[in-house]
C-alpha cells in the first residue's frame, strides 16, 4: 500500500490499546513520516475522513433506495434538518443492495439529531433502524489504500 508520496504504509501497533488516527505513525520501512496531515488532507478531498461521530448507517433499507431517495428521506420536510455531506447505499459486486447505508453530516450534534429523529422510521413500508457509524483504525488505513 503506498501513501501520499508513493510510499509503503503501515500502522505501528506495538501498545496493547489502539491509538486514536492522530497519534498514529506512518512509517515506511524505518523512515518515519511525520507527513499526517497531508494523508488527512486527501481523505478530506475524498470525503472519507469526516468527524467520526457525524456520520450515521441505516440499516434493513429497501433493495431498491438509490443514494438520491435516502438523502431525500433524511432532508424531508420536518426532520431536524443538518448539513448533509454525503450519503452512500452499499452495493454487492453484481449491483444488488446490501440493504445497508451512511449518511454523513458536517457535525456530530446534526448527526445525533438526525439519528434521534430517524431511528425507527419508515421508507415506504420497510422500517429502517440508525446508529451512529463506528471507525475503526483498519478502515482508515483501508480508505488510505484506496487513495492509490
């Protein structure tokens, strides 16, 4: 996996608890990168690093909601309201959904809002269940990889 200047990446993991993104190393091969920010600042250009708190999955979604029809449900007339930053419907490698999605939003107050008024809600006849998504360090380092 290569970073931000084509380098190899790797987390070092040798404490016994995991440590938070920002006390991370990146580190290749023993040439130790303090360059943190700048693998921020291309996951903040691809939408991917966003307050772990603001971003919400929506779980037993229909098969058939597109992204448009989900950010629709969640901006609808009477909601809480946010600053909707984007919202991704998962998908299998043959096209059908995984019944599951995010919704992101710009702060962790609109997303805990957002995720006390939907919670339990209906699209059309399904009801859909919303919890506030939890990042792991893996995902991170996975969305890094994706950056190639």
């Amino acid at each position: 996996m290569n970073g931000a200047f084509g380098m190899p990446l790797a987390f070092l993991s040798s404490a016994k608890t995991p440590l938070p993104f920002d006390a991370m190393m990146i580190t290749n091969v023993g040439w130790i990168s303090t360059e943190i920010g700048d693998v921020r600042r291309e996951l903040e250009n691809f939408h991917c690093y966003t307050s772990f708190m603001s971003r919400l999955i929506v779980k037993n979604l229909p098969p058939y909601v597109t992204p448009a029809r989900l950010r629709e449900h969640f901006e609808q007339k009477g909601s809480p309201g946010g600053n909707i930053t984007d919202v991704k419907v998962s998908r299998k490698s043959d096209g059908t959904s995984r019944r599951f999605g995010f919704v992101g939003f710009k702060s962790e107050q609109e997303a805990d809002a957002a995720q006390r008024w939907f919670d339990h809600t209906f699209i059309d006849s399904t009801r859909i269940s919303v919890h506030v998504s939890e990042v792991s360090s893996g995902h991170l380092l996975h969305r890094i990889s994706l950056l190639e």
